[in-house]
C-alpha cells in the first residue's frame, strides 16, 4: 500500500504525518507492505528540510526527520499512490485546480478518516504544533486500522 501526506510547503504537517505514520508502521511491523511519503502543493519550500517546530515536536517521541526535504506533489502521484490525504480543504482545492478532477474514494482530507472531520490548522501559521501533532496523531490511528483492514 502506497500513502502520500500533502500540505502546502511539506515543511509541517505533512513530512509530521509521514514521520509519525512511518514510526507507526515500522513499531507494527509492516514496514514491507506500507510506502510512505509527502509532498507539498506549491513550489515555495520545496528543497527546504523539516520546520524546526515539527522537528522538536516530533522529537519528544523519539521520531526523526534526517534526510526529508520539501518535495512538489506530481500528477503521476495521482496514479502511483492508494491514498492522498491532505492537510486541509485549501490543499484539495490546491489539488483540483492543478491536476482536474480527482478520484475521492483515494485523494481525502486526512480528518476525514476521524469521527469529526476538519481541517488540521496549518502550525506555519498558528505556532501551535501540539495541535497539530494530535490531529495528526488521531488520523494515523484511524488510517493504522484502515491500513490493516486492506492488507
């Protein structure tokens, strides 16, 4: 199974998905069937290594970062991953208008997988990585059981 997390720069949110999505993975053991990745809907970061605030975020569980850098989201990704989860509802919108029309059953809101779907507020913005990295958290337990249902 082959997972994208997508935000607008992939300096927060999404390489904070990946990371923890990937330790998630690996602690389960399933490090053979799941591919993780991230990527970002504009150009603007895109080279730039991890926010230092996901970065020490991610830190206090132990989870690294070493070696991911801001990569742009590419249509062929459309086609290569199962799922595309995104960060927030601008981050579709971002999608759409860049590649059309887009398959829904694979390309959702990351929150969509909760109880009580929303957008994960961008911690460029609001400085506030403890929220994010919850919001995050309980979309990767709910993708976990998504995940083991499908393989």
């Amino acid at each position: 199974m082959k997972i994208m997390f997508v935000c607008h720069g992939n300096i927060c949110r999404s390489p904070m998905a990946e990371a923890l999505f990937r330790h998630m993975v690996d602690q389960e053991g399933l490090n053979d069937k799941v591919f993780i990745d991230s990527s970002a809907t504009s150009y603007e970061d895109i080279g730039n290594p991890v926010h230092p605030g996901t970065r020490k975020k991610l830190q206090e569980f132990g989870i690294g970062v070493e070696g991911m850098f801001a990569t742009k989201l590419k249509k062929s990704d459309l086609d290569k991953f199962d799922y595309i989860f995104t960060m927030d509802q601008n981050n579709m919108n971002n999608i759409k208008r860049e590649f059309g029309p887009i398959d829904e059953s694979k390309v959702m809101k990351f929150m969509d997988l909760t109880d009580h779907p929303r957008d994960i507020a961008d911690p460029w913005y609001t400085g506030d990585f403890d929220q994010t990295y919850d919001d995050i958290y309980e979309s990767c337990l709910c993708l976990m059981k998504l995940v083991k249902s499908k393989i």
